[in-house]
C-alpha cells in the first residue's frame, strides 16, 4: 500500500468561512495556523464548496463560520472556532473548552456574533482589508 492510499491517522474536519470576505479570510488563516493540517479551510462562497454538505445553507453559512467535523457534525460561531483548535491540538484545545462554561459561552458566543454581523464593515474600515470592493457591496 502507498502512503497517499494508507488511511490517514489524523482526523480532519472542514472549516467553512466567507471567501469573499477578506477579513474572514485572514482570521481563518489565523484559525489554520492553530488546528494545523487537520482542518481544511474551504471558502463556502466557491462554486459547489456546500454540495457535500447538504444540512447547510448559503444563508447559514453566512451568519457564521461552519465546522464539519470528522464525524460530520456541525457547529458555528465560537464554537466552531473552539473545536477546530481542539482538533489540531488536542491538549492546548482542550484548554479552549472552558467556552463552555456558561458566562465564558454567553460572553465569546455575543462577541462572536458581533464581530460576524459587522465583518463587512470592519473590512471596510480597513482600505487594505478589502481589496475587492466585495465587502462594500454587502454594506450598502
């Protein structure tokens, strides 16, 4: 058996972020460089990027970040970004798991929010964030 054919060891999951967003894109960099290779960026704005996985929406996706996880299980918002980490590193990511602690939750979960609602506007506020012109169409 060759090593591309061997079943990989690691578990993987999928990270789904705005694309067209570069202030998403960035952040999801940032998210890559701490769950390392076991989660896979992919931009859910790409063309047939969701046709895998059919319980989630264009619109769902654009309210938050998307983690499928290796057993196809999907969470958004903070939590998503929580379990990506925990996935690329399981003792520092365990670390993480004190977001689920109920004022931590409430706390992270509202910021996040936050920060997903206005995520154009912070591109904006940015010239070099929004090479595009993209984010400015989802401000107007």
């Amino acid at each position: 058996m060759k090593a591309a054919d061997k079943p990989s060891n690691s578990p993987s999951g999928v990270v789904l972020y705005d694309g067209h967003c570069d202030f998403c894109t960035k952040q999801a960099e940032r998210l890559i460089r701490y769950a390392g290779d076991r989660v896979r960026l992919v931009s859910f704005q790409d063309k047939g990027a969701l046709d895998p996985y059919r319980d989630l929406t264009h619109a769902d996706c654009m309210k938050e970040i998307k983690l499928v996880d290796p057993r196809h299980h999907i969470y958004g918002g903070a939590e998503a970004i929580v379990r990506s980490i925990n996935l690329g590193h399981p003792v520092t990511g365990k670390l993480l798991f004190a977001y689920y602690l109920p004022i931590v939750r409430q706390i992270a979960d509202r910021a996040y929010r936050w920060v997903a609602t206005n995520r154009y506007r912070l591109a904006v506020d940015n010239p070099d964030a929004c090479r595009t012109g993209e984010c400015r169409r989802h401000t107007d």
